[in-house]
C-alpha cells in the first residue's frame, strides 16, 4: 500500500524505471507483477539507442549452437576484461530471454516459419536473430513500448529528464526531474529506482547515437556516490555513412559479412594487412584501420564497396539501409559509399552486480549505462539488446525482494527541495564534442589526453548547483561529467587493449 504525499509536484510508485530502451522497458513490463510501475523517458517512449539498432540479437537457440561457444566468442572480443560469470549468465539466460521477448509479440525473421539467422564479425557461427532485415532494434521498441503504453500497471511519463537521484540516509529513494518543455520541477518516489538511460554518444562530436544519449543516468548516479568503472571503453562503429552536413547513419558489419569489402580512394581494398580475418576483423581493428588509411590518404572517410552482393539479396537483407542511403541521394548500384568512424557504444558505466545492484542501496541499473563485466574491453556484435534482456530479467525478479521506506522517511523525502545541477555555458557543448573526438577517439595519447583533462576540468568549473535549470543545461552539465571520466580512465590506463587505444603504449600491459 502506497502512502499518499498530498504534494502535486510528487509522484510515489514501487517502481521508478528511468529510461524507456529495451532494457528500461523489458523490466518494467515485469515489475507490473509486484507494484505500480513508473516509465520516466526524456523525449517520447520509442525514442532510445534501441531504436536504431540494426544488427540483431545473439543468442544460442539453435539445436547445434551452444552457449559455452557464444560465451567463448563474448569473452574472446572482451579482451581479458570481461566477467566470465556475468557473461556465463548472459548466454545461458539468453535463449529464455529472447523466448520471452517473442512472448511479448517481437517478430523475428522467419522462413517457412523458421527462425534465420545471420552471423557477424566474432562469432563463431550464424546466431544472430534479425527483424525486418537490418531493422531489429525497431522491431523490439514496437513490441515492447506497444505493451507498455497500454499496461495498466505502468504510467509513463514522456518529456521528463532526470536531473538527480534522491538520496535520504545512504539510499536511494527517487529521483528529480524536469516536465519538458517547461522545466516544471517533480519528484519521483520509490524504495527501488532502475536506471536504463543508455548511452553517452553525445559526448562525441559524431556518433550514431540519438540526440538524448548525453549520459544523464551515468552522471547522476556518479554525483550520488555510485562507482563507474571502465569508462575509458567507448567502441567505435568503422562504418557510418560519411555525409557533411547531415546525421550520422550506421551501416551494419553485417554488410561485410555478406561481401562488402574496405577501399581507400585509390580503390585498394586495405584490410589484409591489419587482420587475417579482413574485413571481419574485430570493431576495433577495423576501426583504427579505416582512421590510419583516412591518415595516410589525407581524407576524412573512405569508401565501402557493396558489388559482391547480390542485388536482390541486398534489398531483402538490409532494407533500412537502401532506403535511408536512396533517400541521402546515394546509389548502391553505382557508387561506393563513403564511411568513416563515429562513436557508437560505451562499455563502461555504473559499476552493478549479476543482478544490476549498484553500491547505492534501492539503486538498479541495467542495459548501456550500466559496466556489470559482459562486454569487457570490446562488445561482441549484438550482444547489447541480450544484455538489456537477460540483466531486465534479473533487476525486475530482485526489486519486489528489497527493503520498502518506511513513513519516516518519505516524510523526509516529502521536505525535501533539490536544487539542479546546471552548466550555464551551455555553448561548451560542440567545443566539448569536438575534442572529445579529437582527443579520446579512436586513438589516444598521454598529452593529448592531459591537454583535453585541463581544458575540460576548467569548463566543470562552470557548473553548479542551482534552484532552477533547463534541458540544455543540465545536459551539458552531464556530457562535462562523463567526458571526465572517460578522459581520466584513459590516461589511467596505460596500455592498448580493445576499444582502448594509446599510441604512446600500443601494448597490452602484462601487469
């Protein structure tokens, strides 16, 4: 039984779920078993990193597939820096997971009424599960927010920014946030908050990431006292569509797995140098590959060549991408497409366990914003919409199991009046982008890193905490937080490993 707090800018649940991608949405839908559910998401429900995933989900569902040989392939790209527990649950829970998620009306590729599968760069064999071809991420968003919108135990509060966690004697017990446009204030009460707030790809001048991906949930929960590890992990997509002046568009490896083939612009196909396996090669690789021929050329992107493919097989495989680069004006059958790096998926986060506890009591996170030790140094191609799934699964089965507030408390909470973290000079913004990409991209170095550390520890001098704020400032205010402890992270790590680069130590560390 709820205790009622007659303040009209509170609003008290069981359950806070701040963020409304794959993960946010998957364990709300089965927090609804044990108490009234609230899905707070800064623009509208659809809106997220899972709705523009286009590779698929991989999962050993197969009768041939084992998931000891989808564990080896996680732990292979981790670099040494995986969990092997928490990657062993991932592909043992995995197949349940995604057999729930069909529950829930996703819609895979099917032929003859057959699930297909599709294989990418790492795997080690075909299991990776498609929707519409390249539209996966889409398809998983329309199953899932569908559900949610119309369940009568979930409200969802659209247009809403988490600006801070409420913290009352050592826990969590809510969070503040923003009604945008207006920037009315509001508080959200409940013994357990699920932070799914995805990504930070905004901090990055080009990105494939949608405009809300500025790390609020990281940023609020390190200003809590939560821990955030292996923030120095950020994975770079090698191949988004290179066009000026317009958004950046992923074109799946995937494409490379059904021949598409690198070329620089004299036309050579430049891969074999840099790895046995070509243009399948891990992200990484093929990442600082395209960024060394982009250097050796003079140039800002290079090219990728779809002739090997079939015509027909392209349009059945990947109609997303033709229609997207038909609509930029691009013709497949005629030209090379040009590509380029841009910054795709964080690997670090939230410090959580197994079942998405973070060191601040009442406190889950799940899915992009969270580091629970599945993706290591490098992420396995599609193993993100998993993660969400299998670690929702597992926060929504330990929330009902936490300790409730007791009256005292939320009377507490209830005189609570939390200001807003704010960065007035939010015209820091595209300069912080701009050498973010320059100093902690693809590659990185100890000077450069310590030049973008003092630039950036001078523009956190700027931020503050204050009685009002707006969606802009609190956001610049959290892209200067993550960027800070990506920059830190890098320059503590003093080696190369995965999606971590450092020219001045190009060698794994043996410590």
């Amino acid at each position: 039984m709820l205790l009622e707090i007659p303040r009209p800018n509170i609003r008290e649940f069981d359950f806070l779920v701040v963020g409304s991608g794959v993960a946010g949405l998957f364990t709300a839908l089965h927090l609804t078993e044990h108490g009234k559910v609230a899905v707070i998401t800064k623009d509208r429900l659809t809106e997220s990193n899972t709705e523009y995933a286009q590779g698929g989900i991989a999962v050993a569902l197969q009768e041939d597939d084992d998931p000891r040989d989808h564990e080896h392939d996680t732990l292979e790209a981790g670099a040494g820096l995986c969990d092997p527990e928490a990657v062993r649950i991932l592909t043992v829970e995995g197949p349940d997971a995604v057999r729930e998620l069909m529950r829930l009306g996703m819609r895979f590729d099917r032929r003859g009424g057959e699930l297909i599968y599709g294989r990418e760069a790492a795997h080690g064999r075909r299991r990776i599960l498609h929707a519409s071809g390249d539209e996966t991420g889409h398809e998983v968003e329309r199953a899932l927010s569908r559900r949610a919108s119309v369940h009568p135990g979930i409200e969802v509060f659209e247009n809403t920014l988490l600006t801070d966690l409420l913290v009352v004697e050592g826990r969590s017990v809510g969070i503040a946030a923003l009604s945008l446009p207006e920037s009315d204030r509001l508080r959200f009460i409940a013994p357990v908050t699920v932070l799914a707030t995805g990504g930070l790809g905004q901090v990055y001048e080009t990105s494939t990431n949608p405009p809300v991906t500025t790390g609020d949930g990281m940023a609020a929960a390190w200003r809590a006292g939560c821990g955030l590890r292996d923030m120095e992990f950020v994975q770079f997509h090698p191949t988004a569509l290179y066009d000026e002046g317009s958004p950046k568009f992923l074109i799946s490896e995937a494409l490379r797995r059904e021949g598409a083939v690198l070329r620089n612009t004299a036309g050579e196909h430049f891969m074999p140098p840099y790895h046995p396996q070509n243009d399948l090669a891990p992200r990484d690789v093929v990442a600082r590959a395209v960024v060394d021929q982009m250097r050796r050329e003079r140039t800002d992107h290079v090219y990728l060549d779809f002739s090997p493919i079939p015509h027909e097989r392209f349009l059945s495989r990947f109609p997303g991408i033709v229609a997207e680069l038909a609509r930029r004006g691009f013709d497949i059958y005629q030209e090379r497409i040009p590509v380029c790096p841009v910054a795709h998926y964080m690997m670090g986060g939230i410090t959580a366990d197994i079942n998405a506890r973070t060191e601040l009591p009442g406190l889950l996170a799940v899915g992009e914003c969270t580091s629970l030790g599945v993706h290591g140094a490098n992420r396995l191609a599609s193993n993100s919409l998993l993660d969400g799934l299998v670690f929702g699964l597992r926060a929504a089965a330990l929330a009902p199991k936490l300790p409730k507030l007791s009256y005292e408390l939320l009377g507490v909470v209830a005189q609570m009046t939390p200001a807003l973290v704010r960065c007035a000079q939010v015209a820091v913004r595209d300069h912080l982008r701009k050498l973010m990409k320059e100093c902690a991209g693809v590659e990185r170095n100890g000077e450069a890193l310590a030049q973008a550390r003092e630039v950036v520890s001078g523009w956190c001098g700027q931020v503050a905490t204050v009685p009002s704020a707006s969606r802009e400032e609190v956001e610049t205010a959290n892209l200067l937080t993550v960027a800070r402890l990506i920059i830190e992270g890098a320059i503590a790590r003093q080696e190369s490993r995965g999606a971590h680069y450092r020219t001045d130590f190009p060698e794994i560390s043996e410590d």
